[in-house]
C-alpha cells in the first residue's frame, strides 16, 4: 500500500479500504442472517479473488461510496472533537510554548475557539502537504498515520454496524466474535494517534527552528 503524500489519495486509501470492510462485514451477516441471506441471493463474482455473491459486492460498493460522500472520518472527528482537541493540545500550544510565548488560561480558551485560523497561519503555512517549508519527510509521515488512525475508527463502525445486525438476528455467538473486531481496531487506532502526536510535535520543531517562522508564530499568538 503506497504511503499517502496528500489528502486526495488518503481518502482513496480510506475508500478502499472501507470497500473491503464493508464486503467483509455484508459477507458475515449473508453467511449467518438468513433474511439477508435470501435478499443478498448467492449469484458469484469474483471480488479480490474471492466468490462473493454480486449483490455483496454491491452493498459495500454502495457502502464505501456513501462512506466517503460524507466523510465519514471527519463526522467522527466533529462529534468526539479527536481533530479539535488534537489540533489544541498536541499542535498549537507546543508551539506557542516551544516560541515563548506566555498562555494564561483565558488565551487557552481563544486558541480553542480560533483554532482552525491559527492552524492555517501558524501551523499548515509551513508544514502544507502541497507545499512544505519544513521537511516535506515529516509532513507526508504524519499524514500517512492520520490515514491508518481513520482507517481504523472506519473499520470499528462498519464491524460495530454488523455486530448490531448479527446481535438483532439473535446470532450472538458471530456478533460477539466481530465485536472482537472493533475493540481490536480501537487499541491500534490508539497507537496510531500517538504516532501521529509524535510526527506533530516533530512538525512543531522543525517550525520553530527558522528565526523567521519562530517570530511569525509568536506574532500569530500575540495577536489572540
């Protein structure tokens, strides 16, 4: 799997992989729910190389799509604020700190509340995945992980959607057996955002080793 250098080819990454996810998970409740056993039919296409019913194909096609027309990651972030608390806390006040300047608690709350302009003009007009005046390396790592991190909570609702199904269909011993999949995918989503905290705060470095991008954060945050 090539590494994602762009937001672009993360959401094909994403996409992909939530195909697979969702004709993993379509397959499970065709092969034990009876009902969509008989509505999924058993006609075969060949799908990654495997016999699948075509109509399997279709529902995680339908799935992936729906998925990504809504961005789904991002309606994860915006209700448990992962990107907002992320962007505060492991970004923007390490870098304020790392300049210099002196954050009192009601200058906290207005970098919260004016996160997404001081993440344009303090943190993304050096560290772009288009264009980077930092090591461009660090960007496209951290970017990379930020993909495996929603790869993962994408995996945890699609295996949590077909553990409701199977728990409905009274299949308690299958939906107990893929509830171990969205627990699994929630611990390595876990290291995944550490490592993504980790490239940002290799990021937030390599920002504040240039005289010049040191004094344009610190007029950044002196203007809050």
């Amino acid at each position: 799997m090539k590494t994602v250098r762009d937001y672009p080819s993360m959401l094909s990454k994403l996409w992909t992989f939530t195909l697979v996810e969702g004709a993993f998970v379509a397959w499970l409740c065709w092969l034990r729910i009876p009902a969509v056993h008989a509505a999924l039919g058993s006609a075969p296409i060949t799908f990654g190389g495997v016999q699948l019913p075509w109509l399997i194909v279709a529902v995680a096609l339908a799935y992936a799509t729906f998925v990504n027309m809504i961005k789904l990651h991002d309606r994860i972030s915006d209700v448990f604020r992962i990107r907002h608390n992320f962007d505060v806390y492991r970004i923007l006040l390490p870098l304020a700190v790392g300049a210099g300047v002196r954050l009192p608690t009601s200058k906290i709350t207005e970098v919260s509340r004016q996160r997404q302009h001081l993440m344009r003009r303090a943190f993304y007009r050096y560290a772009s995945s288009t264009k980077a005046e930092i090591d461009q390396h660090d960007v496209t790592m951290a970017l990379n992980q930020w993909g495996w991190y929603w790869i993962c909570l994408e995996g945890a609702v699609a295996g949590a959607i077909g553990t409701i199904a199977l728990a409905v269909a009274s299949q308690f011993e299958a939906a107990l057996l893929l509830f171990a999949g969205p627990v699994a995918l929630l611990c390595i989503a876990r290291l995944f955002y550490e490592s993504c905290s980790g490239h940002a705060l290799s990021e937030v470095d390599a920002i504040l080793d240039d005289d010049a991008r040191r004094a344009a954060v610190v007029k950044e945050f002196g203007a809050l």
